[in-house]
C-alpha cells in the first residue's frame, strides 16, 4: 500500500500519524489517503488515456461523498445500483451524463428518478426489466439509454460469493439469449439501445476470464451489428483484484488491463466504460482499532481490539485476509495472535494465529486494505455505533463522517 507505512517508527497515513488522528477521533476508524484514491484513478485513466473512455467509479466500494468528490473532480463517472448511490453521486459533483445504473432489480420509483434526472445509460439486467423500463419513459414521456448486461458463462475463478458471470448467477442475460432481447428491445418506443455489458466478478486475479469475456463480447458486437443494432458502446464492469497480501498476491496492473481489453475491443470503434471500485479505493484505505484485552486462552493468544465485524464484514464474510499490523514499528519481533473483536459470534474474527509485533491493551492495530467494501457494508450490529471515516489530504486530516451518537440509533424506533 502505497502512502501507508512507518515513519519514525509510527505508522502514517500520508505525512499523519494515526496516533494523532485517534486523539480527535475515537476508535476504531477508517481512515483513506486522498493522494492513494487519486493516483489509483489515474492509473486507469492514463492507462485508456488514447481511446475514447469513460471510466465510472463503482460507488458500492465506498460511497463517502468525500471520496466520490474527490473522483468526480477527477473526470471520473459513476456505476450506481440504488436511487441512493445515484443520490450519492448527483451530490458529490458527477454529472448525470456520466452515470451508469445496474443491478437486476431497479424498482419503479428508481428507473423514475434516474430517468428524471437524464442518467446516461441503464445497465438491463432481464426481459422484465426492460419492459418496466420501456413503460415507467413512456409514461414519462422520456426515452431510455439502455445496454444489455449478458452473462458470458464465465468463471473468474473468484470467491463464489462474489463471483458474477456465471451461468447460475443471478446476474444478465445469458448470452445465448441476447440476440432475441436486442430484437424485443427494437421494437419498443421509450427504449434506445447504445451498447452492451458485462461484469464477470469482483477481486480477479488473473487476466484468463477477463480474456475468455471480452472474446465473446467482441462476438456478439459483430452478431448484434450484423442483425441491424447500432452500438456505440461496451461497458466491462469492474472487477480487477488488488494485492491484499503483499507476499502471495500478484494482481494484473490497470496497464496490463488496458492492454488485453484494447487487442480486444479496441478496433471495434465503441466508447468503453468501465466500473472499476476495489482497485480503486481498496488500498487507499486503512481501519484504524484500538487493543481492548490481550488475553491468554489455552490454545491462542487473543487480541481483542474495539473493531468488529459489524464495522468490518469482509473476513468473517468472505473469510478475507486482511494485513494486519501496529501501530509502532515492531522490527520485526512478532507474536502470533487471533485477532479478534467484541460481537458475540466466533465469526467475529479478523485472523487467526497472525504474527504481529507485540501489543499491550490500549496500543493502536491498522487493518490494512479496508478502503472497499469497508465502511458500506458497516452496521450498527449489537447497537455498536456506526464506524467513522477520516481523509488524510498530505499533511492533513478531516473527519469525513462522524461516530454518530446513541440517541440518533436507538432514537430511530418507536417504542
Ligand atoms: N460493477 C458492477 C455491476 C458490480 O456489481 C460491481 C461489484 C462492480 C462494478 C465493482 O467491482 P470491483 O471493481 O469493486 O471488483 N463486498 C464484496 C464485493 C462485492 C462486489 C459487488 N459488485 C467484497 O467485499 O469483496
């Protein structure tokens, strides 16, 4: 992880200790690096920098409106799944003609809103949704920019719970049947067709299955040309792992990236849009905690620390690794311990038997990689207050979303 490591023997983000963050702002804490996000943006963006691109911030990776601002001021756009996301991104600057709604099940008053606000291009996900679409603009008396996200029935040889591109995944239109949605969506007066997409999976670690889907893409952009359909546009979805262990993993770069899908795609004269979210805030984000007990049990040593999985689901969800390390500089001298936090479930393991420097009640430990899927997937889970989110800018630091009191959670019911 770049702008993140030890500086003096304390762990910095940027130029800023986290120890000084955590005496303005309570643990456990994200905390994200501005130049980290920036510079993770600009590698796809230099990487497409000759053909005609727009790349769209998947906003499910974080959706703090500092961190969609500092993309939006960028030139990036937006993938939205929600009328929120979509909410999210109008107000931190993207402009409607820059956003790309997907998801397999936009509600009426969703596809009203995206249509109100002249969204660039709906991702359609069924035969179903296309019709709800094609009635909600005629009713409107708008007209829909639509692509068709096909399933290619291919195995991103990712997690299964967030692999997408498969046959028995819920997601698009097989691509056996995408000629007869093109041909359905033809006839239908509040619908054009612009382009196609796909989204095989999240946290790809090798370029083989994004291979295997652009060779069909290209395919069927010639099949669906052939039978009379202009496209003008293919979106790849996101997708592209990042190095979350340093020792074992070795994640394509956006520039090998770029040049696999441009032998592919390249010559096929489409805009291309891409969704890329882990790889872009992935490793520009830290979780900061707090060691509450070290506590000595028969066959390990727990490190108990103020984070939980509500703040954090992504190893007890997904049984993640996540580098975990202190605060301070431990040489190299480490003891093996199971990370563990407060919620009463054994599932609320960070990892086990990890070495790290040793730690004493009260010292500060950085899960490390936490920028995606971090902070929006948090909860308020055993009424634990929902986790804050700090922005390191090089010498300094704001808090970008509060610890939000007791009384606005538990205030929310009615007795
Ligand atoms: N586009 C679509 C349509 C998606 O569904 C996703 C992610 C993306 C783009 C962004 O993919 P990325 O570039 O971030 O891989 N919570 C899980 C990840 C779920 C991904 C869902 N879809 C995790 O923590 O690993």
């Amino acid at each position: 992880m770049h702008n993140f490591g030890y500086r003096s023997g304390h762990y910095c983000v940027e130029n800023v200790p986290v120890h000084e963050i955590s005496e303005s702002c309570a643990t456990p804490f994200y905390c994200y690096s501005r130049t980290a996000i920036e510079t993770a943006y600009d590698a796809y963006a230099n990487a497409f920098s000759k053909h005609d691109t727009l790349i769209c911030y998947a906003v499910k990776a974080n959706s703090n409106q500092a961190v969609i601002s500092i993309l939006a001021a960028r030139g990036s756009g937006a993938d939205v799944v929600s009328e929120g996301e979509l909410r999210r991104a109008l107000l931190a600057g993207i402009p409607a003609s820059k956003i790309v709604y997907s998801g397999v099940a936009k509600t009426v008053p969703e596809i009203e809103f995206a249509l109100n606000n002249d969204i660039l291009l709906f991702n359609v996900e069924s035969e179903p949704e296309l019709q709800q679409i094609n009635s909600v603009a005629v009713r409107l008396g708008k007209i829909a920019r639509i692509a068709f996200r096909i399933n290619p029935d291919i195995d991103a040889g990712t997690h299964e719970k967030i692999s997408t591109g498969k046959s028995e995944n819920k997601f698009g239109i097989p691509w056996q049947a995408a000629r007869a949605a093109y041909a359905d969506a033809a006839k239908l007066p509040g619908i054009e067709v612009r382009g196609i997409d796909i989204h095989i999976g999240s946290q790809i670690m090798k370029l083989g299955p994004f291979e295997q889907a652009f060779e069909r893409i290209a395919d069927l952009v010639g099949q669906l040309r052939a039978d009379g359909h202009t496209i003008t546009s293919i979106d790849l979805g996101g997708g592209l792992g990042i190095n979350y262990n340093t020792e074992s993993d070795l994640a394509p770069t956006a520039e090998q990236y770029a040049a696999l899908v441009l032998k592919h795609l390249g010559r096929l004269d489409c805009r291309l849009i891409f969704e890329p979210g882990r790889s872009i805030v992935g490793n520009s984000g830290v979780l900061v905690s707090q060691v509450i007990y070290v506590k000595h049990g028969s066959k390990s040593t727990f490190l108990i620390i103020d984070a939980a999985m509500n703040d954090f689901l992504r190893p007890s969800m997904y049984n993640a690794y996540h580098h975990i390390v202190g605060e301070k500089d431990s040489g190299g001298e480490d003891v093996l311990y199971d990370v563990v936090g407060p919620v009463c479930e054994t599932g609320d393991t960070f990892a086990r038997s990890r070495k790290l420097g040793k730690q004493e009640a009260g010292d500060l430990v950085i899960v490390e990689g936490a920028g995606a899927y971090g902070a929006v997937m948090a909860s308020t889970y055993n009424t634990r207050r929902l986790v804050p989110e700090v922005l390191v800018e090089k010498d300094g630091f704001r808090i970008v979303r509060p610890r939000p009191d007791y009384d606005s959670i538990i205030g929310m019911d009615t007795p």
